[in-house]
C-alpha cells in the first residue's frame, strides 16, 4: 500500500470532490418507475381540474439526427456499390493471376524435368514408328466409315443435324462470358482457376491478347458500375435498380448488357409492369435520418421513457446534408432549407411519434433520371437510428434475454436482482472461487428481468426542429456557448481559450444577442408544442434562459433543466459578465438538477453569493417568489448495450492482433478528446514521470493514446502533444520499441472496444469534466478479461461515485506517475476488488434509471410543500357574487405590501385616499367585519388607521388585538408562559458572537435572530445548526413555542400567537359568517391562508369531527375511537347532509384552558377568496393572486360602489 501514498491513502478515492460518494444500495428501474407513477398519482389526485398529460417534452441544442437528403444518400450507396464491385473483382483477378502464374511456373519446372528423358525415348521410338505405321494406318481406314454413322445417328436422335456446331459452340461461349460479367462482383469467380487454357497456342499470341501491353492479366468481365439487382424488382424489369446511372431506354448501371429480345408466343402474357409499379410505389420521403454523433447517454435515456411516457424532443436541426454529388446542392445550413423542404423535414420527424414508422422502408427518389417506364428509381430508406440507442421497436427483445446472460431461473431470483430494496455491493460479491461471469449474468439478467416484465408497446418520440437564421445559429453555438460558457463552466478563464482562431470575448454583445435569440426561438417552440400537464426537460448549457423565457410565456408549465456539463464555483461564476441573466433564466425551472453534488453546491452559492437570492440547502427562491428545487443524478451509460457491443463480432480479432503487436508490454489505455481540459498534457507528463522515476518499466509499458479531434481546433494544444509524444519515444523508445503511440484520429467503434478489453490499466487525467463515459465504458469491456484497474481523476464529474478507482490529482505528475505504478501491481484479488465495486455503480445506475429518476425528482417536486400553486387571478365577478348575496362578510387584511406597497422606510408606508375611503365605506356596513393583521405595533396602525373605529387590528403578528368599536388593545402575551424567551436570547447570542455580522431583534412576543449581513453561506451553515439546536430544546422540554425559518433570519415564537391564530379566532367567534376576502403577501401571511385550507367539510376523513371523535396512542401509534359524543355525532351528521365547513378551536392561550369543540359553519367553499400579493407561480397556499397592492385596493373600492382611480 505504500505506492498509494499521495493518491488517496489506499488508492481509493477521497471526498476532494465535494460528492457525497458511492452509493452501496439502488433502486431497480422497475421500482423507479413505480415510484413514478405512484407521484403522478398523487399529482392528479390533488389537481383533478389539471392531470398530468403523461407526456415529457425534451427540449436540447440539437436533435439526436443528421438530415440528410435521400437523393445524396442513394448516390452513396451507388458509389460504394461500384468501389465495393471494383475491389471485389479486383481482388479475384489478383488472385485468379497468382494462381496462374503458380500454374504456368509448375508446368516450367515439369518440362525442364522431361526433358532429359525426351532425348533417350526418341532414339527407341524412331526403330518402332516404320513397323507400326503400316498396323496403323488400315485400323484407321477400317473405322472411319463406322464413326462417321454414328454420329450423323447422334445428331438426328437430338435434333441438331444440319446445325453449324462451331456457331453453336461460340454462341454457348458468349451466354457464359455474360453471365459471369454480370455475377463477377457477387460471389461467382471472374477467371475459371481450374483451366490451363490453351497451353499448345502461340505463346506470344496469348500474351498479348489475355496480359494486355504490360504483361498484367486482364480482367474481362470487370463492371464500370454496380451491377446489385434492384431491392424492388417487379416484372422482370431490373433498370430500376440505379438513381443516377440510368442509361437512353431501359439500359441502366445496372444492367450493362441488353435485354434478351422476347421470342413471340401466343402464350399467357405477364401483367403490365408499369402499371403494377405505380400500384405499389411508395411515398416520396426525400430525406434520410442518420444518428448524430455524441449524445449517446442521453439517447439512450430518452429510448427508455418510451416505455412509459409519450415524448416530443425538440431541437436545432444543426448542419444538414443537402445533394452535392447527386445534383450539385452546395447548401450546408438548416436556414437555407426552402419552406416546401422545411415542411417535408418537420412532417418526417412528426411522424415518428408513431412507432411503426422506425423501420426501413423504401422510396422514389425524386428528381433522379427516370428508367424507360418514366419512373423515378426506387432507394432503402433505412431505419432511424439515435446514436448510442436502440431504435424503437413495438415487440424489441432485451439483448440480455436473448444472450447467454441469462442465468436459469436462480439468476432471476430476489437475491440476484435487487429489485426489493436493491442489492448492496457485499451482497453481490462472488464467493471465492466462483467465476466472475456470474456477476454479469446475475446483473444483466435483472436488466432482462426487468425489460421483459413491461410488456407494453413502446411509444413513439415526436421531434420538432427549430429553424434558426445563420447568424443565429451559428452566433449562439460557435460563439456564445463555445467561446464564453463553455470554458466558463470548465475553470478557463478568457485569456486560457484565446487560441489561433478568432474568437469572440466574453464581453461581445453579438454573441449574447445570439444566444438571447436562440433561446427565445427554442421556447416559442416549447410553448407551441405544450399541452398542459406536459412536463419539460430542458438539457445543457445552451439552453440556460429557457426555463424563465418560457414560464413567461407558460406561467404554470412544470419545468426541468439538467446539466451535463459542471458547474464551477461562485468566485469562477461571478467572472461572467451576463451571471445575473443566467442564474434567473435558470432558476424559472421548477428542478435544476446536476451531475454531482458539488455542483449543485456551486450553483446555490453562486445564487447567494452573486445574485443575493434566498436559498435553502436544496433551493432557491428567486425574487418573484418561485421556488426552485436544487438536487444533482449522475448521468450513467446504457450498460447492457456497451456490454453487447463489446462482444461484437468485430471486436475479438482486433483484441488479438493488439495482442500480438504489444506481447509481453503492459498496455496503457487513453481516449479524450483533444481540447485543454480532457487533461492530455498531463497524462504524458505523469507518464514520461512514471518512466524516469521507475526505470524498470522501460521497454515493459506502452501508452496508446487515441485523441479524438474537438469541436475548434486548436494547432497550439495539438503541437504541444505532438512535441512531447516525439520527445518521449526519442528518450525513452528505441528502433524496435516506441512507448507512446498516439492516434489523432476517430476510431472505428470494434476498435475502441477492443482497445479497452485488453487494456492492462485505463489513464483518466481530466482537468474538469461533466460526464466521462469512457471510465463507465472501460469498466463494461473489462468483465469479460482482465479486471484491470482504473486511474480516474478527481475532477471528472463520475468521481463522486466511482470511489474504488484510483483517484487522482492530475495536476500532481509525481502522484499520477505513482498511481499507474500503483496501479500496473496491483495484486489478482485487490483488482477484483475494485472492479466488483465499480462494476456495480456502472450497471446499476445506467442511462435508463438516469432518466427515469430526473422524471421521478421533477414530478416529487410538482406534489412537495416547495411546489408552485399557479394561481388564478382573482376573479371580481366571482367575488362581487359572493359579496352580494352574503350575509355577513369578513375582510381579513395584511398591511405592508398588501395594502400599501413595500418601501425602503416603513415609516414611509402610509396608507392611500383611495384605501381610506373604501375601508371607511365598507366598515360602516353593520354586514361587514374587517381586520387589519399586520405586524406593525399598536402607535402605526393607530395613528394612521385608528380613527377607523369599525375596523378591528392585530398587532405584532397577533400579539396585540382591538375590536371594533372599541380604543382598548389586549395583549395576548399576558395569558402566556414567556419564560422560555431568556434561554432563547442567550442561545442566539451565542452564534452572534460566533457569526460576524448576525444581529438579535427582540419583540414583546418573539425574538429574531438575524444574519443577512454575514457570510451567506457561513451564516447559512450557522442558521442550520442553531435551528437543530432550538428544535432539540423545544422537544426537550416542551416548550409551547415554533421556529420559523425566514429570510435570512430565524424567528422564535409562541404558538398560540400568530396571523394564523387570530384568523381562527375571528372565525370562531362569527361562525355564521358567509363570505371571507383574506389577503396577505409574504410568509407569515401563509399562516393566515393555512387556517383558511384547514377548514375542512363534514364529509373528509381528516376533517376536525374526526380529530374529535379518534385518539392516538403515544406509545403505539394505533388510531382507537373515542368514547362516543351525541353533540359530535350530531354535528357530524349535519356536516355531512348539508356539505358544510367545520373548524377545529384556536389554541388556548394557557394550557390549563381545554380545548373546544368543532363548530360547524355557515361558509362554503366557493366563498373563500385567499388571495396573495404576487406573481401566480408564487409559493403559496392561497387560491388566488393579485399582481400589486393597487388591485386589492381596487377590489375594495369595487366592493363598497367606488369608482377606481
């Protein structure tokens, strides 16, 4: 262990990232999306009026497709046809002259053998001839009169007597020569090899006429063009095979000879072939979609919704692929796509909402040069593919069923699928002994078990392309996100990414306004496409105004955004110019969500620090009063379909010849791509360490180091790389021994995997990174061979979870170059070790539980106490009604922003004329009982509102109280135990003196403890632990008080006294009352509107009869009923014929004062008005909203016959 010194004590991975590490426990993708509709559930229960759709909409920069015109790919296909017809017959002409030459070379050697013996036989033979021509030539004379009768008698019995047999014989020889020119590319040899030809010709003749003018064997038969027979072949007629090789008449590319000339016959005659293709020729679809690189775990995550949502994925169309070679199309951009074009392209994408129409099917291509029945040529269509995904499938099979990972019927039992309560990493690990394939089987089958268990069809993916000019476009992604937000979020300050090509600063307005147009574009679409109950999955960097652009548009649309990418620290954040547009632009999201907990750490601090918003440890209210929830979910990769392609044909063959090119070196493996942060430069640094430090690795190790071109280039970071692989081979390598091999390439996808299977130890060295699929990749590859070991860096986003790689700082050369020596000795069992455990955090949270958990958190966040209300504007018409035909009204009114807009002075919060008049007016109706509840002491509210004599008040949260028609307060606080509030103040006063710039305000009733001016998040830490302290004190010793976490503040106070108090007591004491106006516009407002939702109907099970009539066991927990009460009964009864509100009594001011009964009440629901001061997607219990304090006035005025100003 002690080579692990400096990377992480035992090798294992720290809690440097800030994570909270890996988990030893996970759901089941069965369970997740049981979990999934058990909250949707629960949503529609709670909003009958507005159900969730069962719909997710995605919204991301790009579609997952390349658009490519149909008519470029059949000329395509063709070319590749005729490359592939070319190579094919070459190939067989080499080898046709190999073995000619072969033949030609034995029959040399055999003549040069025969003729020593020629010599001597002459001499024997020429004393024989003389004797034997005589015998000889009468036999002859004999017979030729017998050989000619038979065979005139032949010829006649089969019909050929009187035919010129040489013209038969070369009409038979040419039928031959044609059929082989038009079958030579397919499977039948061009060169019949078993012929000798004409070995007694002349020499020189056939030299000339077989070898051609440079001695090379001519190939005969050789097509000028692909000659594959057409997928649709009706009638005989195969000129419809080519698009664009079609000849004059019938003759095409594909058939180089002409038709046979038909014999004339009375017989049947076939159907008219050019009628019966028009019958059956299919639609016109003129573009192709082809999977677009990247994205593959999104892909994958998005394939698996199809199992239970329906889904619109909506995105830029990004470059396109017009008919360059087919018809000279030199259009590169989607904003030069014709309106008619535009249209065939968004009718194609629609269509795949229906899952029938993911398959292959064939098409005319249109404007190709048509064959001899006018029609144009008949293409494949193949089948839409996202990459890193399986195309949709109404009766897809799982990989893992229909493989031998299937483990019998033990393998799918509860022991091996974590599917009650999951599976821990203990609980898997093999016995000792066992083979470790049984880990696979055992995992995978659950994946299988899984799948099959669902039998539903899938659903389609409906995808909707948003059309973007160039400068748009190309201004949004190759400027503002590439140049500015990209190397923000990945630590690069400016000057790190000013490179040779001409960026943009990150002060360029051009590009801002770019990225401003592209994002209203995208949410103009969203809210085109929106339904409501949808619910909106926002992905990336790019899209970061989104969320907000689009709640303005759709004020309660249910809004996620997830990023892929990280998120840096609020001191890097606060770098960008634009930070407050962005973090408001993201914070109009109902759930941002991250790849690690450290970002989402990152992201809550810079909304305190930057931005000053109230934040909690898991959300953040922004200044309308939205909530956001705030939570990370690690992105995975589809597990089974890496494992698949992993073990695909392809794959075995290139293991071996790496293999076999590297025996006896350990193999080093590396695969970034080649931009600043994928960390390139320090792992050949660490490895040139490794080389000089730990000399006996030279000549025994090799690194190959596959570097995928980036998105911009950049020729300083490539010549870099470049200078130090050539620096490291020349110290360190040798003529028969290089060290470093490096690909600046893309590799095919059998190479790639073969490279991580035999992989003795894969390199991660990333400075900064979202998601690496490659660590998740090479864990996959693995399990099939070696186990080996992985070197991960701490800073890619997969750390956090993946704590048995070895982790490093690559930034530390000397600590990376220790950890591969570390890491190339470890011990047989410590790499089964670490492999188990990572194998486990890779194909138990994949792509498919990704997605499925990002749905599960949003749809938690729509049904939790955070969960924006989207309320109504209040309905005057609704409220005049009510009004009118009630007989006693209560008025219920908070003063600061409800009354009387919010000012920097309270003092400067006067009451209006308008307010004044209508508060006069309507209190000097004997109908009308109206209280101001305010927190402002008893002088304010007397001196401005006091000559209001038929208005009642509620001072200081509802410690103080005046009726109506009477001068005298009553201090509620007097009936109260304050004794607690000394322990308290001494408690606050010791965090104030352990938080620089917290303060104490006390009241009569409350004390507040407050820390807006301290550090936010030191003050925010210190809050957390002082409320943990004042709750264990509260419990402790029963004390009748209630802490209220505000806004940068903690309050303490009784619990019989506050807004939501006096409202009940109002209630109480005019139960007969039949309509109630309450409005209010902050928190402590909240508790007035509580008391309102709390008045429950005779009829529900949680109504206040109940409370009335069960009792609950403190030590059991069990519900038992109480003795029976006729006045309870009774008043249950009525509530439940006449559907009437019942309320619970206030709480006693002093505990020795029992507690009341229910009463029943003369108010009905609809003539409730809770009405907040706010935005509709404020937090809220109310049921209605007004914008400002002006329309509560004037809702007032309108009440008591005023006109409004």
């Amino acid at each position: 262990m002690g080579f692990a010194d400096g990377i992480g004590g035992a090798g294992l991975g720290t809690a440097a990232t800030g994570d909270l590490g890996e988990r030893h426990q996970f759901e089941t993708l069965l369970q997740i999306r049981a979990q999934v509709r058990e909250l949707e559930a629960a949503y529609d229960a709670r909003h009958p009026d507005k159900p969730l759709s069962g719909r997710l909409i995605h919204v991301s920069h790009y579609i997952p497709f390349v658009i490519r015109a149909l008519a470029e790919v059949d000329y395509e296909q063709k070319q590749q046809e005729r490359a592939l017809a070319t190579d094919s017959v070459a190939a067989m002409a080499a080898a046709a002259r190999k073995k000619r030459a072969a033949r030609e070379a034995e029959k040399a050697r055999e003549e040069m053998l025969a003729s020593g013996e020629l010599h001597a036989q002459q001499l024997a033979s020429d004393a024989q001839r003389f004797k034997r021509s005589t015998s000889m030539a009468a036999a002859a004379a004999a017979g030729a009169s017998g050989a000619a009768a038979n065979l005139r008698l032949s010829m006649a019995l089969n019909g050929l007597e009187g035919q010129d047999m040489e013209a038969r014989l070369a009409e038979n020889q040419a039928r031959s020569q044609m059929r082989a020119g038009r079958r030579a590319w397919m499977m039948t040899p061009v060169i019949d090899d078993d012929d000798d030809g004409d070995e007694d010709g002349d020499e020189d003749g056939d030299v000339d006429a077989e070898y051609g003018a440079e001695g090379n064997l001519k190939d005969r038969f050789t097509p000028v063009s692909s000659r594959r027979p057409s997928h649709v072949s009706l009638g005989g007629n195969s000129s419809r095979a080519s698009s664009f090789g079609a000849g004059p008449s019938g003759l095409s590319a594909g058939n180089i000879f002409p038709p046979a000339q038909e014999p004339e016959s009375n017989s049947w005659t076939p159907p008219d072939a050019t009628s019966l293709l028009a019958a059956q020729r299919p639609d016109p679809v003129q573009w192709v979609l082809t999977p677009r690189r990247g994205h593959t775990a999104l892909n994958s995550g998005v394939r698996s919704l199809c199992k239970t949502h329906h889904q619109t994925f909506i995105g830029w169309p990004g470059d396109m692929v017009y008919p360059a070679q087919a018809r000279s199309d030199n259009r590169t951009d989607p904003s030069q796509a014709t309106d008619g074009e535009r249209s065939e392209i968004e009718k194609l994408l629609a269509d795949l909402d229906d899952p029938t129409n993911w398959a292959a099917h064939t098409a005319p291509v249109v404007g190709a040069p048509k064959d001899g029945s006018g029609h144009e040529p008949i293409s494949r269509v193949p089948t839409p593919l996202m990459n890193g995904a399986e195309p949709l499938s109404a009766n897809r099979k799982s990989f893992a069923s229909s493989t031998n990972f299937s483990g019998g019927a033990a393998a799918k039992s509860n022991a091996s699928i974590p599917g009650a309560g999951g599976a821990s990493a203990s609980q898997r690990a093999p016995a000792k002994g066992k083979k470790s394939v049984d880990h696979t089987i055992d995992c995978a089958d659950a994946v299988a078990g899984e799948a099959s268990s669902d039998d539903g069809q899938d659903k389609g993916i409906k995808y909707v392309p948003v059309w973007l000019d160039y400068d748009t476009a190309h201004g949004h992604y190759e400027g503002y996100c590439k140049t500015v937000l990209w190397p923000l979020l990945h630590y690069l300050v400016w000057q790190d990414v000013q490179t040779e090509r001409n960026a943009s600063t990150w002060d360029d307005t051009n590009t801002w306004a770019a990225y401003v147009r592209a994002n209203e574009a995208f949410a103009k679409r969203i809210a085109d496409e929106y339904k409501p109950g949808d619910m909106v999955i926002v992905h990336d960097y790019h899209l970061l105004l989104v969320p907000k652009m689009l709640r303005q548009l759709v004020p309660d649309a249910h809004i996620a955004l997830f990023m892929h990418a990280p998120f840096p620290s609020s001191e890097v954040f606060r770098c960008l110019p634009k930070r407050r547009e962005v973090i408001e632009g993201m914070l109009g999201a109902d759930l941002a969500c991250f790849q690690a907990f450290s970002y989402s750490r990152h992201f809550l601090s810079s909304c305190i620090r930057v931005c000053g918003f109230d934040a909690s440890y898991n959300s953040v209210e922004s200044y309308n009063g939205h909530i956001t929830s705030i939570s990370y979910n690690p992105i995975g990769i589809d597990a089974e379909k890496i494992a698949k392609d992993s073990m695909a044909p392809g794959v075995k063959p290139k293991i071996e010849v790496i293999k076999k090119m590297y025996e006896g070196k350990k193999i080093i493996v590396g695969r970034d791509k080649l931009d600043i942060v994928r960390g390139v430069l320090q792992k050949l640094q660490a490895f040139q360490k490794l080389l000089e430090e730990f000399p006996e690795w030279r000549g025994k190790v090799v690194l190959i180091q596959v570097t995928a071109p980036a998105i911009h280039d950049s020729p300083q970071l490539e010549r870099k790389v470049s200078e130090l692989v050539s620096h490291i081979n020349s110290e360190f390598g040798s003529l028969s021994f290089t060290p470093v091999h490096h690909y600046h390439q893309i590799i095919e996808r059998d190479e790639y995997f073969a490279l991580l299977c035999v992989a003795d130890l894969a390199l991660i060295t990333s400075v900064r990174d979202g998601m690496n699929t490659t660590s998740m990749e090479f864990i996959i590859c693995q399990e099939q061979l070696k186990k080996s070991p992985l070197i991960l860096s701490e800073f890619t986003g997969t750390a956090g979870r993946m704590r048995s790689a070895i982790q490093v700082n690559p930034w530390n050369v000397w600590g990376v170059a220790k950890a591969i020596d570390y890491g190339l000795r470890l011990s047989q069992d410590e790499r089964l070790c670490r492999h188990r455990q990572l194998y486990d955090q890779v194909t138990l949270h994949t792509s498919q539980t990704w997605a499925a958990t990002l749905v599960k958190q949003l749809a938690y966040r729509l049904i939790s106490a955070e969960a924006a209300h989207f309320t109504p504007p209040l309905d005057g018409n609704s409220v005049q009604q009510q009004f009118k035909t009630a007989g006693k009204r209560l008025f219920l009114l908070d003063y600061d922003g409800t009354l009387t807009p919010i000012v920097k002075r309270p003092e400067d919060a006067l009451p209006s004329k308008d307010l004044l008049d209508a508060l006069e007016k309507l209190s000097n109706d004997p109908k009308n009982i109206i209280y101001i509840i305010s927190g402002r002491d008893q002088s304010f509210l007397s001196k401005h509102l006091g000559h209001l004599r038929n208005i009642g008040f509620s001072a200081e949260h509802g410690c103080f109280v005046k009726e109506p028609g009477t001068d005298e307060w009553q201090n509620l606080t007097l009936e109260l135990d304050m004794s607690w509030m000394q322990d308290i103040r001494s408690m606050f006063e010791y965090y104030t003196e352990r938080t620089s710039g917290s303060t104490i305000e006390q009241k009569k009733s409350s004390i507040t403890w407050h820390y807006r001016n301290s550090d936010p998040d030191y003050g925010s830490f210190q809050a957390k632990e002082c409320q943990a302290h004042l709750e264990n004190l509260t419990a402790t010793n029963n004390l009748a008080i209630e802490v209220l976490v505000g806004k940068k503040n903690l309050e303490v106070r009784p619990l019989a006294v506050n807004k939501g108090e006096i409202v009940k007591r109002i209630l109480w004491d005019n139960t007969d009352g039949e309509f109630v106006l309450c409005a209010g516009d902050d928190k402590t407002d909240e508790d007035m509107f509580r008391a309102l939702v709390n008045l429950g109907k005779g009829s529900n099970g949680d109504s206040p009869l109940l409370s009335a009539t069960m009792t609950t066991s403190s030590s059991s927990g069990t519900i038992t009923a109480k003795p029976s009460n006729p006045a309870v009964d009774q008043l249950k009864k009525k509530s439940q014929e006449e559907s009437l509100l019942v309320m619970s009594p206030p709480t006693p001011l002093n505990s020795a004062t029992p507690m009341g009964s229910p009463r029943i009440m003369k108010l009905r629901p609809e003539a409730i008005f809770a009405t907040t001061v706010g935005p509709s997607s404020k937090k809220t219990l109310a049921h209605w909203h007004v914008d400002s304090p002006h329309r509560v006035i004037g809702t007032l005025q309108g009440l008591a016959g005023l006109s409004c100003s």
